[in-house]
C-alpha cells in the first residue's frame, strides 16, 4: 500500500524546524551567511536540541530511532531555506553516524555516535585526492603500521569543512604493493593531529562549505583509529554511499523547490508588454518542466528514503536518486536564471547563489556519469 501521509510525528518536527528556519536562519541570514562565507557549524547544537541530528539512530546511542523518510522530509525542508544547512545535517548523520553504523566497532559506536547527535564532533571524509578523484581506487595515501598504532603520509584535496571538523575520515593504503580498491583501511584521524597541514581553497559556490587541500606529513594515530576490518576500507566506503546520495537527494529536492518558488514568484510579478511574463507559453512550459522535474526528484527520494527504511537493497535506486535530484536542480536553477535575466544576476539574488551552489552536485560525492555506470551494469546490458 502507497501512503503518502505524513505521520503526527513528522508533521511536529516539520513545524519544530519551520519555527527554527524562522528564527535562526531567515532569508537575510541566509544571504548575509554565503557573503561572509560563515560555516553553519554554530547551528549543530541547534540541530542537536530539535532532534534532527539523532533521528534514524537507535536509542541505544541516544538516537530517536525514526525512519529515514523523516529525516529526508527534514533535510529537504532545511534545504529549501539554505542548502549548506542541511548539507551539514547530512555530513553529520548520513556520512558519520552511518559510517560508525556500518563499520565502526561497538566501542566507537558508543563512543561517538552520542557526540555526534549532540553536535558535539563532526567528521569530514577525506577521500579525494589530486590524482585520484572518480577513480578513487588509485589513491596513494598511504597507513604504515607502528608501534601502537599507524602512520598516515599523503595528500588529500578537496575537503569539506576538513578545518570545522572534529575529525577526518581518512582511507589510505594500508597494505604495501597493493593496487586498486584492495588494501586500504580507514581511519579516524583528529582534524588536529601533528602533520596535517590545511590549505583552504578558493571556489565559485557553496561558500558556506569550505574546501581544503590537506597534506599528511607522518600523521600518528593509535590503533583504535581503525574503522572497520583492515584491508577492506574501500568496500566500507561503499557500504554507506546510498545514505549520503539519499541525503544528497533531499537537500537537491529542497533547493529545486526554493529556486522554483523563487521564479513563480518573479513570473507572475514581472510585467513586460503590459502583461505578466509568465503568461508567455514560452515561460508557462519552461515552469510547468521545472515543476515536473521537482515533484519527480521528490517522489525519488521518498521512495529511496523508504527502501532504507526498510533495510532494502538499493544501489541503483540511490544512484538514480542522485542524478534526477541534482540535474533537477540544475535545470530549476539554470532556468531560473533565464527567467529572472537581470533580477537573478545580482549578488542580493537567492537564484544565483542556488545557481551557483547547484554546479558542484552533478559530480560531487561521486560524478554523474559514475552513477549512470552503476545503473547500466544493473540492467545487465
Ligand atoms: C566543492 C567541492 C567539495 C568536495 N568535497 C569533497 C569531500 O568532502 N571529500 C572528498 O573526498 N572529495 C570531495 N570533493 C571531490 C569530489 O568528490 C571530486 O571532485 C569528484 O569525485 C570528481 O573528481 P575530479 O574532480 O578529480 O574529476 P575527474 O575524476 O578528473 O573527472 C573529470 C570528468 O571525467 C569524468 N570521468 C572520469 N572517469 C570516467 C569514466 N570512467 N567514465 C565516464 N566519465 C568519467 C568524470 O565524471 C568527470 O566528469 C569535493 C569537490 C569539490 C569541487
């Protein structure tokens, strides 16, 4: 049975962060945090308090233990106010705690999924690195096994929020002569450990997110920084891809829907030729498209959101989750812009912050055409 309903609880966490929108982040905040480039690392205590960041976990870690249909209806509603708000829900529920959840041991389980839900750390993944970006099996960081522990020595480009973190998440090839996706483990590094070294970069969007190139010079770290079996990292990074691309797909379908609204709004209040621009057919079609590409990324993430509530196999579905969600957007946000010509190209304009914000998802957190792959060799051609 399809039931698109929402529960009483769901209803009262989306009014609870409807009154949060409003007093902590209202438009104006919004635009003054993307020109000053302010982090939303001061909203996780906030975050914590509503719930939001406890949602899908068991309550034995402190978590609410709610499905995570609730928590996509969540982040999509941040998102639809400021997407670098929900991004930084996403990083720390869908990327950290389900990282631990899927192949972290009990003891770091119970050591940092209650800081994480009280906002209290953060963990970045530190993946990429220069020459090993879609082909992430190519990196060359490398783990060198210690008295006590490890020693990490590489270097790793493009972070997000590497520097606001309280961790990073760090694979590196763990086992000498290894090649491709074998023998690389994963650790939990410090963000402060002796050797690292942060460059931040400079980029046209997401101006809330900070982007760092990190060089690992003889990192130490103890044996208990290990997540999961040693030698099989790359497989556990795996394991946790659908959750971020769910997340991914919920702040996508907020954004879209905000760029939408945005350029309903200036269509039927823009009048040129004495009569209101959206009344062209030229435009009218351009939004009825818009809107079609909205309601079908919503409905996406809905029914991933429900495959993972229900502990359902779903690779192909987060895959394509991804890409409907995010070219969704950039078609809302590249139209948006034609729609609202001037009034979307001045920096006050919401429209060319989503536009410009919008740019990165079609191959960040694994590019488009990397997802198009996954789901061809799923229709076994
Ligand atoms: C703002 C920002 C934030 C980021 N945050 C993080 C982060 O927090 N952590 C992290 O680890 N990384 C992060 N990244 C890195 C991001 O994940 C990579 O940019 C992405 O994986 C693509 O790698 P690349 O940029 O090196 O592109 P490349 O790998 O050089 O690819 C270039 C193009 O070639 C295409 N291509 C490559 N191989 C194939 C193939 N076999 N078939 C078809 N097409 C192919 C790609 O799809 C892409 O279109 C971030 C990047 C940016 C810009």
């Amino acid at each position: 049975m399809i039931d698109f309903s929402l529960t009483s609880e769901q209803k009262s966490m989306l009014e609870a962060v409807d009154r949060f929108l409003a007093n902590r982040l209202p438009p104006e905040e919004v635009r003054r945090r993307d020109r000053a480039h302010v982090p939303p690392y001061d909203l996780l205590p906030d975050f914590a308090e509503l719930g939001i960041l406890g949602l899908p976990f068991d309550p034995a870690y402190g978590g609410l233990g709610e499905s995570w249909l609730t928590l996509a209806l969540v982040q999509e509603r941040i998102a639809e106010r400021a997407y670098f708000a929900a991004s930084i829900v996403s990083r720390v529920v869908a990327f950290g705690g389900m990282s631990l959840m899927s192949y972290g041991n009990e003891a770091q389980r119970k050591k940092w999924i209650p800081q994480l839900i009280a906002g209290k750390a953060l963990f970045a993944l530190a993946l990429t690195e220069p020459q090993a970006g879609t082909d992430a099996s190519s990196m060359t960081t490398r783990a060198e096994r210690v008295a006590g522990g490890w020693k990490i020595i590489g270097r790793k480009t493009w972070i997000s929020d590497a520097k606001g973190a309280s961790h990073l998440v760090v694979p590196a090839r763990s086992e000498k002569g290894s090649k491709g996706t074998r023998g690389i483990s994963v650790f939990l590094v410090p963000r402060d450990a002796p050797g690292i070294a942060m460059t931040v970069l400079e980029k046209v969007g997401n101006n809330c997110m900070p982007s760092f190139d990190i060089g690992f010079d003889d990192v130490l770290v103890d044996d208990d920084a290990l997540l999961g079996v040693e030698g099989k990292g790359f497989s556990h990074i795996l394991s946790t891809l659908h959750y971020s691309r769910a997340s991914m797909c919920a702040a996508a379908t907020g954004c879209a829907q905000a760029a939408l609204n945005v350029a309903l709004a200036h269509a039927r209040e823009r009048v040129q030729f004495g009569r209101p621009i959206g009344s062209n057919q030229t435009l009218a079609h351009r939004l009825a498209d818009m809107q079609m590409r909205v309601d079908q990324s919503r409905l996406t993430l809905w029914h991933l959101a429900w495959m993972i509530s229900n502990d359902m196999p779903c690779r192909r579905e987060a895959a394509q989750a991804k890409v409907i969600a995010t070219e969704a957007l950039q078609y809302v946000t590249q139209h948006g812009m034609q729609i609202l010509a001037s009034a979307g190209y001045g920096i006050e304009s919401d429209m060319q912050r989503m536009w410009r914000d919008a740019r990165l998802f079609s191959f960040g957190e694994g590019t488009n055409e990397i997802q198009r792959d996954l789901v061809a060799r799923e229709l076994r051609l």
